[in-house]
C-alpha cells in the first residue's frame, strides 16, 4: 500500500548534514581544551581522545 504523503528529502538531508556539523564543531572543542590541559598532545593521543569523545557521545 502506497503511502500519499510526501518526505521532503532535502530538508532531511540538511537536518542530518547540520547534526553532523555540530558534532564535528563539538569534537575540535573538545580536543583543544585537552590539549590546554596538556592532554591528547600528540597526533596518537588526538585520535585516542577522540574515539573515547566519541564512543561516550554515542551513548547518551
């Protein structure tokens, strides 16, 4: 059965895009106050602390 409602993909696409962007925002944040703490100083712990940022923001 067909449904007649119509999904503007476009809107949901730049929903999703600026969701993104936001996180990615959130993320370089993050690292550099760490790295002003005089954590995450190398490219290894960068990467580190971000799967951990990550992995923790998935969860809530």
């Amino acid at each position: 059965m067909k449904s007649n409602t119509t999904v503007n993909h476009s809107h949901t696409t730049d929903h999703v895009v600026t969701d993104v962007a936001h996180l990615a925002w959130c993320a370089l944040v993050a690292l550099r106050l760490a790295q002003l703490k005089g954590q995450a100083l190398s490219p290894l712990m960068a990467h580190t602390f971000l799967m951990r940022w990550h992995c923790t923001k998935q969860r809530r």
